[in-house]
C-alpha cells in the first residue's frame, strides 16, 4: 500500500496564514501572486495533495489553479482571508459540485 502525504498547505498573506502553522500545516507566507505561484508550485512537488490558497491570493492564480484542476493528486481551495470572503471560494465550490453531478444542487433558487 502507497504510503500518501497527509500534509495541508496553506498560502496567503502572514497575518492570515501563520496561525495555521500551530496547526501542524505547511505555511507559505506570500506577498504576491508570482511568489504564491512558486509555492504552489513548490509544495506540489513536496507532495502537499491539499493546499489551501486565500482568496486574495487565489484571484490572480486562475493559471495556476486551472493548471492542477485536472490533476487527482492535488486540490487547490481558495481561503477567506483575514478581512473575510469575497465569495471566490463558494464560488469555486459550486462550480466543482455542478461539474460533477450535472446540476446546481447546492444553490438552486427555485422553489419546488
């Protein structure tokens, strides 16, 4: 039986991503998109299969999160920051649900 990491990655921001290292995680305080495309990157290598990016961050990474969208040994999942959620996270949930069964079943509006 393979041995998998049970590593989670964390980039963002310090202020929003340090304390995720009392967590036990593996953080990459970051201060742009190009150094948090580097350690996306870099931690993809280290075999991080769950990586978690904050959404500020994660808006201008839609390259790189494309990039592994297909790839079945990474998720990449976008973070509300320390100043809340810009919504870029639900969005990407309901997109991956939708995808996968066929149909909005998480956000459906219409009334039966």
């Amino acid at each position: 039986m393979s041995k998998k990491s049970s590593k989670i990655g964390v980039i963002g921001s310090s202020d929003a991503v340090l304390a995720f290292r009392t967590l036990g995680m593996v953080v990459r305080p970051v201060r742009s998109p190009q150094q948090a495309m580097l350690a996306v990157h870099r931690l993809v290598q280290e075999g991080v299969p769950l990586i978690f990016v904050t959404e500020d961050i994660a808006k201008d990474l839609s390259e790189t999160f494309a990039q592994y969208a297909s790839d079945p040994t990474v998720t990449l999942i976008p973070l509300p920051g320390v100043h809340g959620s810009d919504g870029l996270g639900m969005q990407r949930v309901r997109k991956n649900v939708e995808k996968a069964v066929g149909a909005d079943i998480l956000f459906n509006d219409t009334e039966d």
